[in-house]
C-alpha cells in the first residue's frame, strides 16, 4: 500500500508531498468535514476552514497546529459562502499570520462580513492561474451553482489535485479517509439532493474534464485517487434537481 494512504483519523494526514488532511469524521450525522492545508514552504494555505462548533473546530485546530505553525498560513480559500466552509474564518482568525488573505468567488465575497471576518478579500476569476511565491501554480474554476452562484473550486497543478469543495462530496456510513467500493453510492447521496440544475453540474464537469487529474479532494466524504473517471461518469449520470 502507497505509504501516504496509512493513516489515523484523529490525527492529521499528509496526502501527497506538503497537502494535509486537517479534518474530522462526524461518525453520528454520517458526514465529515475535510479542510486541507496546503503547505507550500512561503506560502500555507488553509482550504475551506469548516466549523465553528467547538467539537469540530478544536479538532481541526489541533490537526493544522500539528502540521504547520498557524502564523504562517497566509491564505484561506472559501470555495463558497458556506457555513461549513467559512463559519471557523473568525477562529483562525486569531492563531493565523495578521496578514492572511481570503480568497473566495466574487459572488461570495460579500457574505465574508456575515461570519464577522476581518481579513482582505481577495476575489479570483474563472480560470485564474494565482502563482504562490515559489512559482507553484494553483489554478480557481469556477462552478457557478454548483451549489451557489459563486462557487469555485482549486487546481494545484505541481500534484494534480482538486479541492473541489462540495462537488464529489458524499455522505458515508463506513466513511474512510480514501474512496472505497461504497463511495459512489455516498457521492450520489449527497451530490443528487444538493444540486439543483444538470445545466450547472454538466457545465462544470466540462471544465474539470480538460485538467489531468490524479486526486480529488473534497469538502465532505472521501478523497478519490482512483477510477476518477468512473466518478466523472457517474456525475454525468446524477439525477439532480427532482425536489423541483
Ligand atoms: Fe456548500
Ligand atoms: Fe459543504
């Protein structure tokens, strides 16, 4: 087995050279929250933060702090404006570097102030290479409604891996950190009732068709680092929608 995918849950794990897994499995609700730190040596970036709760936030604060000091992450990416996502900003607030830099969707970019967050926002367009200081490229695709109006997701060229936010998350009875035989029926169950337009989900799709992909790691659920296309296809497949 590949040495990156041994891991402990209750701790922080590395998922590929310098990408972690900072989050927890909320094994009663059948859901997990998985926030991702990117340690690029001059840069650190924090995706989609979570939770404010304190049984979810101390969790994810214990794992970043094991991983990175927090006074040198100095970007978090808000894929989207939700609570999930953006409600801990405040919290890391107060441990991360006082310059850090939030980079969000324009379309969510005014909802950062509903979560009383304090640091500069800066908004990325569709399909903006954002080069870090080593020259590392990490790519926004936007996925407009998928789920909300500005929604985006992460490319990180050097490892091929996609934050993709809500997009390929699933809700898990058995949850395991990586894809297993059960994934894509958690992926369905999650991803069907949450999106509303096939129009939306296809055209993001599209997008993520043309970048060579090796991993997916997503906000809820597992990370896929196998049969992706399968996954892709499944998407396609979605019946999304129906509560219409
Ligand atoms: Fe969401
Ligand atoms: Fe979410």
């Amino acid at each position: 087995m590949n040495a990156f995918k041994t891991y402990d849950e209750s701790k922080a794990h590395e998922i590929v050279e310098g990408i972690y897994w900072v989050g927890f499995a909320d094994r009663k609700a059948g859901f997990s929250n998985n926030p991702y730190i990117l340690d690029d040596g001059e840069d650190v970036i924090l995706f989609d933060p979570g939770s404010r709760a304190p049984e979810h936030f101390n969790i994810v604060k214990e794992k970043v702090c094991s991983v990175v000091e927090p006074e040198r992450i100095n970007y978090i990416v808000a894929h989207h404006q939700d609570p999930d996502i953006c409600a801990a900003i405040p919290l890391f607030e107060e441990i991360v570097n006082p310059r850090v830099k939030i980079i969000t969707p324009t379309r969510a970019a005014p909802f950062m102030r509903y979560y009383d967050s304090v640091s500069e926002v800066i908004t990325v367009e569709d399909g903006e290479p954002f080069s870090l200081k080593s020259g590392r490229i990490l790519t926004f695709v936007h996925t407009p409604y998928v789920h909300f109006a500005g929604s985006m997701v992460t490319y990180d060229e050097k490892t091929k891996t996609v934050f993709s936010s809500d997009i390929f998350g699933g809700f898990s009875i058995d949850w395991n950190l990586y894809a297993n035989e059960n994934y894509l029926e958690a992926f369905k169950a999650f991803t069907e009732p949450y999106l509303g337009s096939k129009l939306a989900l296809d055209s993001a799709l599209d997008k993520l068709e043309t970048i060579a992909i090796e991993r997916i790691c997503p906000q809820h659920g597992s990370i896929i680092d196998k049969d992706i296309e399968i996954y892709m296809q499944a998407a396609r497949e979605l019946e999304v929608g129906t509560w219409v």
